[in-house]
C-alpha cells in the first residue's frame, strides 16, 4: 500500500486545474508545500488560476480528449520538470439527458473527455511518475449507481471506476498507488452547468442531495493519497450510498424509481 505521508516538495499534475475540484485540489497541495503543474482547454482561465494559487505553479493548455495534445503535455512536462510525483485526473464535462435526447456529439464529448481523456493522460504520463507516487482519478456516485439522465455520465464514470481497480493492481508492484475519487454534487461551475439542463425526473432525485464544497472533495483526496486508499468519499453520504448500493441496491433503484414516477404524475 502507497502512502504519501507529505507533499512538500512534490511534483502535482492536475487535468482540469483551472476550476472547480481540480482548482481546489491544487490550492490545498499548493498549501501543503507541492509545486503544481495544471492543465485545462482555456488558456484564460489558466493564467486566472496562476495568479489565484499561492506558491510554484505552472500551466499548460490541453484538451485531454485530443491525444495529440495530450502526448504534447507529457512532452512538456517531460522537458520543463522532469518526473513527477502525482497525477490527478481531474478534467471531465457532463451533459445530462436521456440518451434518446443526448445527441452524438453531447455523448461522444462525455465519453472522449471523461473517460478516454483519463486514459490518454494516465498513458503517457506514467512513465514520468516516479515510485513512491499516486494516481489519482475523479469518479462520482453516479460512477457506482445509474442515475436517471446520467446515460453517458455514468457510462464514462463508471468506465473510470473499472480502469482505475485494474491499474491499481498493475502499478501496485511499481510502487504507485491509484485511487478512485466519488464525489456527491459538489458546488463548481460544472453543476450550474448541468443545472440548466437536467431532466425534470433528475432534478427530483438530486432535490435530495445538499451538494458540498470542492474544497471538501480536495481535502478528501489528500487525506485518502496520505492514507494510501484506493476508494475515497468525500462525506458520508457518498460513502454509505455506495454501501447500500452494494448491499441494497434493489431497495435504492426502487428509491429512485417513486422520484421518477412522482415526476411523470406531475406532467
């Protein structure tokens, strides 16, 4: 099991750096003394997110579902750093909708960032990673339970759980741990997003659910690389809808299913 008892020092590469859990990530490693290297498709947002990180960091711009780029980061990284000591995956998009309403493109864009754009990255900046170190992937609770309106979200985040349990195995001898990270709704840009488009039986699911802050999702992921596991929960909601997943799971799709009907009646 890999432990990474401190981050001073340490060599962070963050996709998705520039907002949300991945920005919130890389301000509380930057605090604990990491030199931070992030990656995002805008340009903008990274230089904001530079000045807004305390501490040694650089940027670079990349679309992780463009594997051409993404062999480019790792070129650069490569080049200006040298090895680096943690890879956190963190850039992914979610359209929901249901998949007779989901269009090509909204499912292929999911699936190309969300889940290849994670393997693009892990692939070619493995061999940068030296041992001891960590992988750290951005799953979600849909990533474990399909959720009504989740169709590509929970196929590539689900994907991301699957790749993520196999790699652990394969790089555990190496010395570099793996965790899989499942966030419940977090505040970030990407929920207001999605807000906007959710599906009226989604939005009478997630009415339950009080989303949390990214920095508790950060503060989760370092916690969990300290303490070398290979699932992390942000709060305890996650955690024990994931065990009554596994030990329920009739019981939560029944849940699930009386939101959808109550929906339906109401139309």
């Amino acid at each position: 099991m890999v432990k990474l008892s401190t981050f001073k020092g340490k060599k962070v590469l963050i996709t998705g750096g520039s907002s949300g859990i991945g920005l919130a990530t890389a301000k509380a490693l930057s605090d604990e003394g990491a030199e931070i290297i992030i990656t995002a498709r805008s340009k903008e947002k990274l230089k904001k997110t530079a000045e807004i990180i305390k501490g040694n960091v650089s940027t670079y711009t990349t679309d992780v579902s463009d594997l051409k780029q993404v062999l480019s980061l790792a070129e650069n990284v490569r080049s200006d750093h040298g090895n680096i000591d943690v890879l956190i995956n963190s850039a992914g998009i979610v359209h929901p909708g249901t998949l007779k309403d989901l269009s090509m493109e909204q499912i292929d864009s999911t699936l190309d960032i969300d889940l290849k754009g994670t393997i693009h990255v892990t692939k070619a900046i493995l061999p940068l990673i030296r041992s001891p170190g960590y992988i750290v992937n951005i799953s979600s609770v849909a990533g474990f339970i399909g959720i009504y309106g989740y169709t590509a979200y929970s196929a590539a985040k689900f994907g991301i759980w699957g790749f993520s349990q196999s790699l652990r195995m394969e790089l555990e001898p190496e010395d570099i741990g793996v965790a899989v990270v499942f966030p419940p709704d977090t505040n970030t840009p990407q929920l207001e997003f999605e807000n906007r488009t959710k599906p009226e039986e989604l939005k009478e699911i997630a009415g339950a659910i009080t989303p949390i802050s990214p920095d508790k999702v950060a503060a989760s992921i370092i916690k969990g690389m300290k303490q070398g596991e290979h699932m992390i929960f942000p709060d305890s909601g996650s955690r024990s809808t994931y065990h009554a997943s596994r030990l329920a799971g009739p019981l939560i799709r029944g849940w699930m299913d009386r939101k959808v009907d109550r929906t339906r009646k109401k139309e």
